[in-house]
C-alpha cells in the first residue's frame, strides 16, 4: 500500500505534477488563439461556456504548438525541464539546438506531447480539487439538500449522500493517479524524442575522447619528466651523503647537479602543464628534445655517480621535432628505469641508431640479483608503449638471458609523423 502511496503522492510524483501543470501553462496561449478561431466558425461567442468547443479550441491550439516548437531553444530548456522535474538522466538527453529535420520533428512531437498531456492534467487540477471538497463535506452540512445548489434529486437519498464522501476522495485519486500515469509517460517518451542522435553520440564521443587523450598525455608527460628528475636527485643525494667527509669536491658537483636537474624539471613541469592550455603561453619552456637535451640528461644521470655510456650513430638533429621529444621521453625513461633497478656501480648503455629508416633506441642495464618481474607492469612502461604506438612504432623490454634488462623501442622516421 505505501508502493502505491509513493507513486501516487511522492517526491517524483509531484515534481512531474509540477512539470504537466508548466505544460498546461505554455498551452493557454494556444489555447486562446484557437478559440479565436473556433468562435467565429461555430458561430458561439462565448466559446469556453462549451465544454466541446473548449476542446476544440484545444485541440486547434497543439498544431500551432508544433510549430512554435521550431525555435532553437526549445530542446534545450525542455531537456532541462525533464532533467529536474522527471528524473531522466542527463546523458540520455540532448541539451543542444535541433539541427536536423528529424530532430526538429522529435522535438515537435515532444513538445505537442507535454502541452497536450499538460493542458488535461492541469484542466483536472482546477475542476477535480473543488468538486471533490464538495462530496466530501456534503454530508456535514445540514439543510444542503434544500439550498439553492441545484443539486440532482438522487442527493435526497440517505444512501447517496453517505457515498458522497467516498466520491470525492476516488476523485482525488483518479487525479492523482492519471497525473502519475502522464508523468511516467513523458519520462519514457523523452529520451527518444528529446536524446541524442547518433551524429550527437558520436560528436560527445569524439570529444571524450580527446579529452582523455590530452589526460593520458599529460599523466606521461608528468610521470616521464618529474619521475626521472626524482630519480636522478634521489640518486645524487645518497652519492653525496656517503662522501660527504671524504670527497667535497664530487658533493659540490653532486649538489650543483641536483640545483640544474630541480631547475630543469620546473621548466619542464611548466611545458607539460601547457598540454593543458589552449596553446603555448608566452615564456612556456619548451618541450625538451632529443637533439637539444641528449646530453644534458646524460650529464645529470651520471652526476649522481652512474656510469651510462652512449652510442649515437644517427644525426639528431636531422629528426622531427615530434619524433625527437617523444624519443627523448623514451631515452629518460629508460634511464629512470636503470636508476631504480640497476645495481649501484652497474653500467648503463644507451644505443641510438638509424636502420631501415627507423629510429632505433636501446637502453641496458645489468639488474642487481634476479631481474625484476616488469613486462607489462608498471605505467613507464606503459607510457613508452604509448608513446611508440601513436608514433606507429613498436617497443619490447624485458630480461635478456646475460641477466640483463634491455628496453629497445624502434620508431618510423616517417608515417604517422
């Protein structure tokens, strides 16, 4: 029974009460425009003392309803309306203009629905409520029976006017329940005729898409650029602190060294963070390169004590630029790689060559004790994948059986770039 109560009498029940007696609202001009129109053919000058020409006017009003429903903002604000008042989701809803001849004929038809349904409930709402207080106190008041009220002489029975009561609250109930019926009606009509197209769907798409691209970027960018310097430091720190009595000279180095990475990786930070923006702001650093910042990375990686050797056998400067920032990325990921598993005096070795017209990376390095459990693990791995497979390239990495770790990415000169 309390089902019942709540689909008759709760919180959404009436808020789609609210929404059909806003539709009742719009209607009401059309409805007097029509009855402009019907009083003058059924020769009636008093066109709403007729129940029937009431509803013609009614029913001449909803197609001038449809037209006016044409206009660019009347999706948009029904959307809304049957967001909050008749619980729909928001993403099974279209809140832009309509744009196509289906759309606007959707749309229409939604409109023509709300305003007709709307107009009869709110008819009901006037006439029900009053008739009905009208049974249910007509038994209380003594002598109505011989009022002026004009009422039907079946009231004089004892019996009909014990009923009277019980009429009025069924009334109240019907109301209630066609307005809940209306209600639930419109919330299941709307999203067919008030959602998105497949054109609409495929456009959100699109752009959730680039948003999670530009997100996905950003996250390497971050964990490329910020998870080697925190490497790099981390490792120069513990060279100095160990020497810190015996060598100042390597400690000044180490520490000058930790100064430039710090200050390096700002500039960096602030490049990454203009993935973000719209474009460039003036005074962003740009994106490090390979051709511009191999060597630099090199010199930080080596401050903190490691020994990396490199073998260039291809001309950097010669590479694209977006081929060079990603291959940059992918070199200091590398390293970052070797700076959290190699073994303290363990050597790393760099390979950057050109075969076959691609760009090929290498980077190795002996692991302290058993290799580490990494294919397919962490996000730098990851985000190399990544970065090889937009450029339409391909990575593996893994241990090699000289219980070493080899990251080796080869990229095309040319293609997708």
């Amino acid at each position: 029974m309390s089902a019942v109560a709540g689909l008759l009498f709760g919180r959404r029940a009436r808020l789609r009460w609210i929404h059909l007696i806003l539709g009742g609202a719009l209607a009401m001009p059309y409805v007097l425009v029509g009855s402009v129109i019907i009083g003058p053919v059924a020769g009636a000058t008093d066109v709403f003392g007729s129940f029937p020409l009431q509803l013609a006017s009614f029913g001449v009003g909803l197609p001038l309803a449809a037209v006016t429903s044409l206009f660019p903002l009347t999706r948009p604000l029904e959307s809304a309306a049957v967001r909050w008042l008749c619980g729909v989701d928001e993403d099974r809803l279209a809140f832009g203009p309509a744009g196509t001849r289906g759309e606007k004929g959707r749309t229409a038809a939604w409109f023509t629905l709300h305003l007709g349904f709307g107009g009869i409930i709110a008819g009901m709402s006037l006439a029900l409520p009053p008739f009905a207080a009208a049974l249910i106190v007509l038994p209380v008041l003594a002598g109505v029976r011989d009022s002026r009220l004009g009422l039907p002489e079946a009231f004089d029975h004892t019996w009909v006017l014990a009923l009277a009561p019980v009429a009025g609250v069924a009334s109240l109930i019907v109301l209630a329940g066609c307005a809940a019926g209306c209600g639930a009606l419109l919330a299941r009509w709307a999203p067919p005729l008030l959602g998105p197209t497949p054109r609409e769907r495929l456009a959100a798409a699109e752009a959730r898409a680039a948003d999670l691209a530009v997100r996905n970027r950003l996250a390497r960018e971050l964990h490329d650029s910020v998870g080697h310097a925190l490497s790099a430091v981390t490792l120069q720190a513990s060279a100095a602190r160990r020497v810190l009595d015996s060598d100042p000279a390597f400690v000044r180095e180490a520490l000058a060294a930790i100064e430039d990475t710090t200050r390096r990786t700002v500039g960096e930070l602030d490049a990454v963070l203009g993935v973000l923006r719209d474009g460039d702001a003036p005074g962003t650093a740009p994106a490090p390169t390979l051709a511009a910042d191999l060597d630099g990375l090199l010199r930080h990686t080596r401050a903190g004590g490691r020994r990396v050797r490199a073998t260039v056998g291809a001309d950097l400067e010669a590479l694209p630029p977006l081929l060079s920032r990603e291959a940059y990325r992918i070199v200091q990921e590398g390293l970052s790689n070797a700076l959290r598993h190699a073994g303290e005096r363990a050597a790393v070795e760099v390979w950057i060559a050109v075969a076959d017209g691609d760009l090929e990376i290498t980077v190795e390095n002996p692991v302290a004790g058993p290799a580490p459990s990494r294919t397919g693990g962490g996000h730098g791995l990851r985000g190399i994948a990544d970065r090889a497979r937009l450029l339409g390239g391909t990575t593996t990495a893994g241990p090699t059986p000289a219980q070493t770790w080899r990251l080796h990415a080869r990229l095309p000169m040319k293609g997708p770039l």
